[in-house]
C-alpha cells in the first residue's frame, strides 16, 4: 500500500505516484454557442486509470 501523492478530478480517487496519470485538456474559449476557437496552451489535469480509459473511448 502507499499513500496518496493526488486525486483524480473526475472521480475522487486518491492515487499514489503507480496509478496517476497527467492528460493535458485543450482549453477552449468564446461566446455561446459561437464563436469559440482553440486556445494554444493545455491545462493539465490528473486523472486514474479508470477515467482515462474512459474518456480515450
């Protein structure tokens, strides 16, 4: 067993340093519905396996 260094933002999940997985999440922005455009940077976010596979569906 080791201690939680994170927490999966999508479900809560405590994660040591095996089980934690960094995805980079595009950052979008604009008016509803249009006009949006891409934004270059990523804002990373820290996932656990689980939810990654799932939204890599």
């Amino acid at each position: 067993m080791s201690d939680a260094v994170g927490v999966c933002v999508i479900c809560g999940m405590g994660l040591c340093m095996e089980h934690t997985v960094r995805r980079d999440q595009e950052l979008w922005e604009g008016g509803y519905p249009f006009p949006a455009h891409h934004i270059r940077r990523r804002l990373p976010r820290i996932l656990c396996p689980e939810c990654q596979a799932a939204l890599n569906r």
